[in-house]
C-alpha cells in the first residue's frame, strides 16, 4: 500500500528500508522521500517502520540487539 502519495512509497519500501538498517523517521526520509514533502504520512510511515524494526531486531544473551 501507498504510505507516502507524494514519493511513491509504500509499505514495503518501509520495511526493505528496516530491514537494511533504518531505524529514525528523519533516515526513512533521507533515503525514500517519505514524509518529506507535506508530511501528511509521517505519523503512519513511523508507525509501520517501528513495526518493521520491531521484526528485524533479535535480541542475544546480555541484552544486545543484533538487526537480522
């Protein structure tokens, strides 16, 4: 789905962004364009990205996480 009308990005934009080690609104915005023009999507592209990092980070004895 279109998060981001303005810059074409989608929800699995988000996700491949997480995935490859984003993890701030303001790095999602460096790299796709999201919410960098009327910022309409911003509260639901942060949302869907948290979720995203929530899916890629495991974390290992001690605490530390690791991005997967």
């Amino acid at each position: 789905m279109y998060v981001c009308v303005c810059n074409a990005v989608t929800d699995r934009d988000i996700h491949e962004a997480a995935a490859s080690g984003v993890e701030t609104l303001a790095e999602l915005s460096l790299r796709t364009g999201c919410s960098d023009c009327c910022g309409t999507c911003a509260d639901l592209a942060g949302e869907i990205l948290a979720e995203a990092r929530a899916k890629h980070v495991r974390v290992v004895p001690f605490g530390l996480a690791i991005a997967a």
